[in-house]
C-alpha cells in the first residue's frame, strides 16, 4: 500500500528534529486510516478479552479492528479459535451477533454452514460440492496466557497458524482465575492517536483516577493497567477515521473494582479538549518507525 503525503510528511519533519504539526487529513482522511490498518493495528498482540468470555463449548463473541473483524469461539477446552470473519462465498459476515452460544456458525445471506473449527459443512444451494475439506474460514494464530485472549491479526492461515512467544512480565499469575467485574464499551467521535494518546497517559482513569502501580501493552491497541493487584484492560476499536470504541474490562483481585466511571466522565466531560489536544513527539517517536518504509535492500 503506498504510504500517504500526510504520513511521509510526519516522517521527514521527525528525521529534521523538527515537531511534526500534521493537518486534518492525518486524523479525517481514509487513506491515512487504511495504512496504519495495514501497518499498525495488525502488529501483535492484541489483548481482547478475559478467557471467561468463553466459559463453555460453543461460546463465542465477536472482535473489531478497522474493517477486519475475528470470531473467537470454543470448540472444547482445549480448541479456542479466532476465525475471520468472513463468509468464504460472497463475503458477508458469518457471525453478526455481538457474542452468545452455538453448535455450528451460519452466513445468514446465502445459508453457508460452518463448525466451530471453521470448517465448510453445508453450502446451502450448492449440493454438487462434494469436496468441502478445502473449504475452511482462515484463522488467526491466538492464544490464552494469564487469562488473557490475545489475537495476533499478521498471522492467517486455513490451520491455525503457530502463536509467537509474548512477554507477560507483571501480569498477575491469578489473573485467569478471577470474575470480570464490569464490562464497559464506550463510543467516541475521537481518531484513535488521539485516543490512545490520551489513555496511555492516564490510564490511573481506569481505577477511578485513584492511582495507577504498572502497565503492560500488547500491541499497538491494548494495555494493562494495574492497582493493588486489581486489573484492567483497555482495548480501543477503530471503526473510522473520526470514530474510536473503548472496551473496558475490570478484573479485580478480590471481586469489587472502581464505583465511579472516571473514565467515562473524562470522555463525555473532555470530549473538545481531546479533539483538539495535539499529539506530543513521543507520540510521533512511537508512530513513525511502524509507518516508515523498510531498508531499502
């Protein structure tokens, strides 16, 4: 994908020493958003969830980066898979629902049926295909550490492709043993470098503004935050230049998390602020060596 003037320009007033000052496209345009897709929001790992979320066979829920979407379902205890999400015939979604519980996944626009493992079983209208074994929806390599669903989005294969290692240095050991206290999504008018600006640097919102011990980051796109032991993770969802979700989910340590939704406020409350709030170097420092074009030879 070639690399949009807006990015480049970010890049040589970097390598100049100079502070970038990108123009509204850096946030509004389409071509911007599609590169650090390509470049940025597939890079792993990405933390989507607590390992309760698919507590029996056959459960399920759905995960947004941009225009890519994973189903994460369980076959069996020991078979999690994350599957694209894309009907292997005309494309449609194969699973439209947020989350819930199946014995089989079903492409509601022409009545394609798959198992859990992603594989073709029935191609409603299509009886002459005999051989269906070809037919399998890719899957993403993922894997479960410390409780945590962690989804690598570079790697897609019909089999699942082998996970790489992940650093999980002060993550709590306990961490997949414990309830998830609250699950918060909350819809900003914000792009996400700005979003994610400003979580970065105040993830002590999380606990209610009360402190903040540690953080871990997988990805681009998730972070851990830590009090006390209690855990919280942070998931933003780019959905469009101009639109960023915040998944929030609580896993205290002893069952009781945060009684004020500091984080919330601060959204709703700064909203304009954080519109207009400009990315700091560090940002740029952090953005520009994922965007850059590699070594030449």
């Amino acid at each position: 994908m070639e690399r949009p003037d807006s990015i480049t320009a970010i890049g040589e007033e970097i390598e100049r020493g100079q502070r970038p000052a990108p123009g509204p496209e850096f946030f509004e345009a389409y071509d911007v958003f599609a590169a650090e897709l390509a470049r940025i929001f597939a890079r792993p790992w990405l933390a989507v969830d607590h390992a309760s979320r698919l507590a029996a066979d056959g459960d399920f829920f759905r995960a947004e980066v941009g225009s890519r979407s994973v189903v994460l379902v369980r076959e069996s205890a020991q078979c999690i898979h994350a599957l694209r999400n894309v009907c292997l015939h005309a494309g449609y979604r194969v699973c439209d629902d947020e989350s819930g519980h199946a014995d089989h996944l079903f492409c509601r626009y022409h009545g394609w049926s798959y198992a859990l493992d992603g594989r073709l079983t029935d191609p409603l209208l299509r009886p002459e295909m005999d051989d269906r074994s070809r037919f399998r929806l890719p899957h993403y390599a993922m894997r479960i550490e410390r409780g945590l669903i962690l989804v690598d989005l570079s790697a897609l294969a019909p089999e699942p492709p082998p996970p790489g290692p992940v650093a999980l240095d002060g993550i709590p050991e306990d961490l997949g043993a414990r309830r998830v206290g609250r699950r918060q999504r909350h819809k900003t008018a914000l792009n996400w470098k700005r979003l994610r600006q400003f979580l970065w640097a105040e993830p002590s919102l999380a606990f209610g503004g009360a402190g903040c011990d540690a953080t871990v980051e997988f990805g681009p796109l998730s972070l851990i935050a830590m009090r006390n032991g209690d855990a919280v993770l942070l998931r933003l969802i780019p959905r469009f230049p101009g639109q960023t979700e915040l998944e929030v989910i609580e896993m205290p340590r002893n069952g009781a998390g945060p009684t004020r939704d500091a984080l919330g406020d601060a959204l709703r409350e700064d909203a304009d602020s954080l519109a207009a709030r400009p990315l700091d170097r560090a940002f740029f420092e952090w953005y520009w060596p994922l965007m850059k074009p590699p070594p030449a030879g």
